[in-house]
C-alpha cells in the first residue's frame, strides 16, 4: 500500500553505454505495466546514479528491477510513482508471515527472480533479487535451469568460493562464487555483480553479494535449512512481527518500498 509521497524526479547524464538484448529489460518492462509505476526508457549516457542521485532510491529502484548490472540506451525499467520514502518491506514479493515451516526456510522463485528468508516461525526475516538458470546454455550445450524442488543445504565456503567448472574454457574454471551454499549437487547459491533482470546464470541462483554473506554467515543452518525452489509456500497468514503489509499478492511482482537497509 502507498502512502503520499513525492513524485520522482528523474536526472539525465553519466556515460555512454552499449546496446543490451531486449530480454534484459523483461522484469521491468512488465512491472511497469502496473498503474503504480511508469516505465522509463535508458537514454544514451544515463547511468543508475545520474537517475537516481539518491542512494537509498537507486538501491531499491534496482532491487525491484532485479538488476545489479549497468544501464544500457533502450532498456525499460520500472520506477514508482511515488518513491520517496518508501521502504523495501513495501515492495516485497512474499508474504511478510505464512505457517511456521518448523526450520529455516529459504524461498526461490524464478518467476518473481525473488529469493526469501523465513524464520522457523514462518516471518519474512529478508528478501531480495536473484538470477537463476537458463533455460539453455550455449557454451556447453546444455539446458541448464535451476531445478525445482525441496532441498537441504550440505555446504558452504566464504568469499573466496569459486567455481570449478565455470569458465569452460579455463580449465579448473575460477568464476567468483562468493559466499556459496550448495543445496542440490553441483547447484548453490552465491553472491554475483551480474543480476541482470532476468535468468541467466548455468544453473546457480546469482543473487547481491552482500546477501548471499548475510545468508551463509548468519542465517543457513548446515544439514537443517531446506530450499525452497519454485514450489507452492505454506500458507500467508497475518501479523507479519510488525512488518507493514507488504504487495506480495497483488501480482507476481510487489509494489513499493526503503526506510532503512538496516539488514544491509
């Protein structure tokens, strides 16, 4: 729910940037569809900062376009109406409570390109953006979504976690996996600077790095927190510990908020 807030006025300038696919700009586009939001069409020299001189806007207009990745001329993405003020709770994808899981719970959702932490209890503790698989990678020729299903992670490494497969053509791979979790196989979650607003990892769930390190070093539990990937949530309840309602039932995609990145 929105509150009455300012209009966003939005700043041109920065640098020149390349052409990107379409498909890049798909979250955004269609997000935008919806009457809180107008879609903004990237401008030649426009950058996150030159659009959003304020920090704590540019970093939940990125949050909600599910990007970490620079602007380039012709991409769409979608910024609220009324923006000052809001905060991330408002634009939260998953319900703020649903029926206490019994165990740490992580939620993935490739749809949504949303990932959501939830206590024992059953409350949204965080949530943020990720990128899951593609459907087909080329350079090993392959599909390579991230499988559905009910998992438990078995391992963890630290911010030197990295990859030893990925690049193909490196052999022993050293793609950075900062903060990785492994929940099915060779398959983990890891922080990554290459969100771009729609799936395109081999396989992994890419989300912000500082995430990925607020949930391998103070949320999974080794052997106990179960993952969550593309499958039905227990059901929302109300009174979500003093979180305001958030917009996850209006849509596959939230609506507005930031006070505070206290979390971060």
């Amino acid at each position: 729910m929105f509150k009455q807030l300012a209009v966003l006025t939005l700043f041109a300038g920065g640098i020149a940037l390349g052409w990107v696919p379409p498909a890049a700009a798909a979250f955004g586009a269609e997000l935008c569809k919806q009457k809180e939001y107008q879609c903004v069409k990237v401008k030649k020299g426009q950058s996150w900062s030159s659009l959003f001189a304020n920090g704590r806007q540019r970093e939940l207009v990125m949050r909600l376009n599910r990007m970490n990745t620079r602007l380039r001329p012709g991409q769409v993405i979608a910024v609220p109406k009324k923006l000052s003020g809001l905060d991330l709770d408002d634009i939260a994808p998953f319900p703020q409570a649903i029926e206490a899981p019994q165990r740490s719970t992580l939620v993935v959702d490739q749809k949504k390109l949303a990932w959501g932490a939830y206590s024992p209890e059953g409350r949204l503790l965080k949530w943020g953006p990720m990128s899951g698989g593609k459907k087909w990678c080329a350079d090993i020729k392959e599909k390579c979504h991230t499988p559905a299903g009910k998992y438990t992670v078995f391992r963890k490494e630290g911010a030197d976690c990295k990859s030893s497969s990925f690049p193909v053509d490196k052999p022993g791979g050293g793609a950075p996996m900062p903060y990785c979790v492994f929940f099915n196989g060779g398959i983990a979650f890891h922080g990554s600077d290459s969100l771009p607003g729609y799936n395109a990892s081999h396989g992994c769930v890419r989300m912000y790095t500082e995430d990925a390190r607020w949930l391998n070093t103070r949320f999974i539990e080794m052997g106990r927190t179960q993952v969550l990937v593309d499958k039905n949530l227990p059901k929302a309840r109300s009174g979500g510990a003093g979180a305001p309602n958030s917009a996850w039932n209006l849509g596959s995609q939230g609506q507005g908020g930031i006070e505070g990145f206290a979390w971060h």
